[in-house]
C-alpha cells in the first residue's frame, strides 16, 4: 500500500471520528423530571439514564428500584415498563410518591 493511500484512509477514518458526535444524536440529556415515559423529546436516539419503582420481580408484593435508560425515539421517551404479576396490584409495595429519576449522560 502507497503512503497516498494509507494517508487517504487515515483522513477517511478521522473524518468518521469528527462525524460520531453529529451522526449520533449526542447531545445533553435534560433535567431528570422530563425524562418520562410518553413525554415529549427532541433529540431523535438520545439515551437518558432513568429509574423507576416498581413490583418485584419476584412477584412477592415488595416494590425495588430499577435502574435503566429512556431513549427518545420519535419525538416521544421511549422506558421500560414496570414489572406487572399476576393476581398482585401493580401499586402494591410501591411508595405512591416516587418519581422516575435521570441524569445526564457523558
């Protein structure tokens, strides 16, 4: 290989590197109370960190603390849903003042 073309490739591979943030939607993520399911979003493909309490997974009654990401995926957060059980009331163990929880990314 020439050094033309290993220094084209180089240019090539250091112009992707400059796109990444750009192509990628990277962007900050906003305040914690605005990452919520079905809210709205602008930056297409953002991924915010997001908890939330909700039945156990053992399905025994008790709540836990899932921690986990949103993603804005067409104007709208796209979360995880809470875990439901059968026969067990998707409130039961879960403290009714909670609040989905977010920071930023980065």
């Amino acid at each position: 290989m020439t050094n033309l073309a290993k220094s084209a490739g180089l240019g090539a591979l250091l112009l992707c590197f400059a796109c990444l943030p750009a192509c990628n939607e990277m962007d900050d993520c906003p305040a914690a109370a605005a990452v919520v399911p079905d809210a709205a979003c602008s930056s297409n493909s953002l991924q915010c960190a997001y908890s939330f309490q909700s039945l156990s997974v053992a399905c025994d009654g008790t709540s836990t603390t899932y921690m986990s990401s949103c993603t804005c995926t067409s104007g709208t957060w796209a979360c995880p849903s809470a875990v439901s059980c059968p026969g067990v009331s998707a409130d039961a163990g879960v403290d009714a003042g909670s609040t989905p929880d977010a920071s930023t990314s980065g």
